[in-house]
C-alpha cells in the first residue's frame, strides 16, 4: 500500500497495545511489538503478522534493540505507540520509594530511552509519536500519587518531542483514556468489588458503579482507543502535534461540583473518610 508504516507498539500483550497493533496490521502496517510477557506477544505474531521483540521497558539495552529489529526487519521507522506502563496507588504519605522507582522506571524512563533510540530515525521519516497516557494526567484521583505522577511527566515528555522536533517533520502526540476494559483495569475493579464487600456483583457491577457518573455512562474498550491511535499515527493527522486527546466517555467534560444536582451519592459502607 502507498502509506505502508513501519510502527513499534510496546506494552502490546494485552489491551490498548494489543487492539492498537491488531488494527495497524489490518490497516496493512508493519508492526514490531514489545511487553515483558512472551506468550502473549508469540500470539499475537502468530495471529497477525507482527512482529513480537518481548523485552522490559525500562531496559536501555531493549530499547536500542527494539528499534534495531524494526530497522533490520524492515529497513525505515515511521511511528512509535509508547502503551507499556504499571500502575500502584498510594499517597505521598504512605507510598513505598520502590513502588516510586518501578513506577517511574516503567512509565516516564522506558518512553524516554526508546524515544532517544528512535528520534534519529523517526527524523529520517518524519514520523509520528503517540503516548498513551491517562485522565489520571489531567485529573487527581484519591491514592494514585506515583500513577497520576508518572503518567503527567510522560505527557510533558511527548510535548517536548512535539516542540523540539516538530519543524523537523516529527509530530508527537498523546491520548488520555479513562477506564478501559483492559487487563489492568480489570484487575482494579476486581479489588475494588472485593473492596465492597458481599453481595457485589464482581467485575461488571465494579466497572458499572466506577463509570455511572461518566456522560457515557459505560468503560471504553481498547478498540475505540487503538482507533484514535491509528489516526494520529496517519496522515490524516498530519498537522496534529503536541495535543492532548481525552478519550473518556466525556470524564474530563464533567464538572464534578454539579454531580449532586443529578445523581443522590452516598458514602460506600466502610469508607474511609
């Protein structure tokens, strides 16, 4: 095809990283994956056509070798997904320094080393950045200190890309989900729905009592974020850059002072207040 890419995807085992490579790949894309697990990466090579390099993150050795296959493998670097992270939650007060250090390594350190390995070639190709970030980038939630923390810095870490390198032909640009039916967020609201005790529903009534305030009133799925992804890897994207693009069901429209007026809220049984 005429705008054949070449495009890493890291954190592609599962989630926004897996539906954002599965649909580059449909759109007849060269795509090289990353993610510390092994299994699901061979999978999705297996299943689409990508390319799987399974390696951690925050490795400055994998980044210079991811970016190494996709050039050996096919010859150019057009865009870069930067997807991989954790989470942990906690407050200042009460977070452990190694949660910090994971956290960061994963989240801001990792983006940084593979976009340093990637930027010459990505000049080369006028290519294009996008990060995944999250709402938690724009908006605080109670206990979320090192996620809310790592996932700002990575949004002004793609900025900068955007400002220093966008008259060169390299357009940086970020996505901010909110709740996304995705492997780590299915592991929140299954804590969560331990959280409230017997008689919850599980994981459906946690994702329904997390996003019944939301405008949309449900979670995303990962397809609708690989979907923006997809656009701002493009052309048609071509005078996007340095943007910010919530992703949200409309999270970041509300104005949570105005909440009382339509919904009656209650404290949870046993919260802490």
């Amino acid at each position: 095809m005429m705008d054949e890419r070449v495009v890493i995807v890291t954190g592609a085992g599962s989630g926004i990283g897996e539906a954002t490579a599965r649909l580059l790949r449909e759109q007849g894309h060269h795509v090289v994956v990353s993610g510390r697990r092994v299994e699901p990466l061979r999978r999705l090579e297996q299943e689409t056509g990508a390319l799987a390099y399974p390696s951690d993150a925050g490795d400055p050795d994998a980044a210079e070798g991811l970016v190494r296959t996709a050039l050996d493998a096919h010859g150019r670097l057009d865009g870069v997904v930067l997807n991989a992270g954790i989470g942990r939650g906690g407050t200042v007060g009460d977070l452990s320094p190694a949660d910090w250090d994971e956290v960061m390594r994963t989240n801001v350190t990792g983006p940084m080393l593979l976009l340093r390995a990637a930027i010459p070639h990505l000049l080369q190709a006028r290519g294009a950045v996008v990060a995944v970030a999250s709402v938690s980038a724009l908006r605080n939630g109670a206990s979320n200190a090192p996620y809310a923390v790592s996932k700002a810095a990575l949004l002004s870490l793609c900025r900068s890309v955007a400002v220093d390198y966008g008259r060169a032909g390299v357009r940086a640009n970020v996505v901010c989900p909110s709740w996304v039916r995705t492997e780590m967020a299915d592991r929140r609201m299954a804590r969560f729905a331990r959280e409230a005790g017997p008689g919850d529903g599980g994981v459906e009534s946690a994702y329904a009592e997390a996003t019944r305030l939301l405008p949309m009133g449900r979670p995303g799925e990962p397809r609708e974020v690989a979907e923006t992804i997809g656009w701002l890897i493009s052309p048609a994207a071509s005078y996007v850059n340095g943007a910010v693009l919530t992703v949200d069901g409309g999270a970041t429209a509300l104005d949570p002072g105005t909440l009382a007026f339509d919904f009656h809220i209650a404290p949870r049984a046993g919260a802490d207040l």
